[in-house]
C-alpha cells in the first residue's frame, strides 16, 4: 500500500510538472509569420493532395514527438484529432508546428498514463470498481487538456476584442498621415507590440503573407478564419472593399473604432449586470451559513445555558 501511494504521488507530480511545462511553452512562443508563411508557401508546392501532405507530415522518426503523432495518426480518426488540435491551437495564439506538436503528444501521454494509473490503483477491487475508476479517468485525462486549450483561446480572443477600438484608431490616424495600407499596419504593429501584442502579431502576420506573396484579401480573409471574431470580419471586409473601389479608410475605420469602443462599453456594463447573480450562489453556499453561525450560535449556546442552570436549580 506503501509503495502503490508513493508510485501515485510521483506519477502525479510528474504529470503537473509536464503540464506547466508544457502550458509555460505554449503562452511563451515567439511568432515567426514569416517562416509560418513560406511553410504554408512550400507545402502547397509540394504537395500533389491530402494524402500526400499527410504522409509528408506523419512519418516515424525525426524524435520522440514526431514518432508519437506518427502512431496518433495512423490510428482510426487521429489524423482528424490532431488537425483539429492544430486549429484550435492557432485559434489560441500558437502557430509554431512543434508546440502543436507537443501539446497533441501531452494530451495523448497524459490520458494514456491517467488511464494506467487508475487501472493499477483499481486492480485489486472488484469490476464495478474498475468501470467506475476507469471512467472517471477517461472522462478527466480526455476533458482537462481541452478545458486549458478552451481557456487559452477564449482569453485569446478576448484579448483580441479588447485590442481593436484602440488598434484601428491608431490604424485610421496613421493613413491619414499618407501611409500605404501595409506601412500603416507594420507602423501600428510596432507601435502596438508591447500594449497588445496579440493584435500587432496578427496584423504583422497579414503584412508578411502580402509581402511572400499572398493577396492581401486572402490573408485577411485567413487572419478572419484563425481568430473567429466578427469584428475582425467586418473589419477585413471594410480594407478588402475600401481596396476595391479606392474609398477612403481612415474616416471609416475612426467610426468604426467609435463603435467597437460602444460595444466595449455595452460589454462591460452587461457583466456588470450579470454580477449581482453570480455573486448570488458564494453568498448563499458561503457567506450566510457562516453568518448564521456568528449571530445565532451565541444566542442559542446562552439560552441553553440559561435553561440548563434553570432547570438544574430549581426545587426538588
């Protein structure tokens, strides 16, 4: 029994260790637009399909992780899981192949050694036991990796919203002053990278797939798909369209910046609101029992005192 406890605490241990290792990696990662560009760039160059591309990609060899998402792949319906994972890491913030790489083999390492270890501590007990444990560490060692990456891309995108009214204020300022469209987003991301750096690296993004080559209604279009905000739609639709038929942008971007500052506004006045109601259940769980406790235990110890020497203290 011994030994079972301390192979748990280890193995447990062991597994927060590669889970902050891993979460430290993945909201530290330096954007390199360029070279994710030219690796889009040389992958539809060379590659003839789907098929081809998947087996270019997944292949044994070339290190641990790599031999691991090789063995994911070629599992019924990996090759879906980890194309998945892929989008919804870029949809987090996370471009560079192998931190998608080393989150898929994570994933896949910590529900396999969650599934082994409850098998071991279940081995002993009975079959209901065994479902039961074994089905609580499926549903944990499945659901707790895609909550963090779940979190990761909701408080990305937050970001995100809360960066534009400030960002295309700037952006319409500096066009006004004559800038070509793509200087005037290099401009802003510079100015932008240490206030929000989300942002600036996505309009960096933009402005190297234009200058690899992509059209620029393109790779706005893709910086559309990889953050999934509306406003961002709208605004890409606003600088394709204001391209097409020569209009001017910066008026147009300072009222639209108008506008993302009102919903901001609406926003958090709409969480404001909402507070009231999820404060409701803390203080109700905890809050009043404990003053229940405070005002009435005092009260209720005194009079069962007062009855206690009453009735001890009277005639016999």
């Amino acid at each position: 029994m011994v030994v079972t406890a301390s192979l748990f605490f280890i193995l447990t241990f062991a597994t927060i260790i590669a889970i902050v290792w891993s979460g430290y990696h993945l909201l530290h990662e330096e954007e390199s637009p360029l070279d994710d560009r030219l690796a889009e760039l040389q992958s539809a160059a060379g590659a003839a399909g789907p098929e081809v591309r998947v087996s270019r990609r997944r292949r044994a060899g070339g290190g641990i992780i790599n031999s691991m998402l090789y063995l994911i792949s070629v599992v019924p319906g990996g090759e879906d899981w980890l194309r998945e994972n892929e989008r919804e890491l870029r949809a987090a913030g996370v471009r560079r192949a192998e931190l998608v790489g080393l989150y898929s083999a994570g994933h896949a390492l910590f529900f396999v050694a969650l599934m082994g270890l409850m098998l071991y501590l279940q081995w002993d007990n009975d079959f209901m036991s065994k479902l039961g444990g074994l089905a609580a560490a499926f549903i944990l060692g499945w659901l707790l990796p895609k909550q963090i990456l779940y979190r990761l891309v909701k408080r990305y995108k937050a970001r995100l919203q809360e960066a534009l009214p400030d960002t295309i204020d700037m952006l319409g300022i500096v066009l006004g002053t004559g800038l070509a469209l793509d200087q005037a987003l290099l401009r802003v991301s510079e100015e932008m990278r240490h206030i929000y750096p989300e942002l600036a690296a996505e309009f960096y993004t933009v402005v190297m797939q234009v200058k690899a080559g992509q059209e620029r209604s393109k790779a706005f279009n893709q910086m559309v798909r990889r953050t999934g905000i509306e406003d961002i739609k709208s605004l890409a639709a606003m600088i394709v369209q204001s391209e097409k038929f020569g209009t001017s942008l910066s008026h147009a971007l300072k009222v639209y910046a108008d506008a993302l500052r009102t919903r901001r506004r609406l926003r958090a006045e709409a969480a404001i609101g909402k507070a009231g109601i999820k404060m409701l259940f803390p203080i109700v769980l905890f809050i009043l029992p404990a003053l229940f406790v405070i005002t009435l235990v005092p009260g209720l110890l005194t009079t069962l005192r007062d009855l206690k020497g009453g009735i001890g203290g009277g005639p016999r």
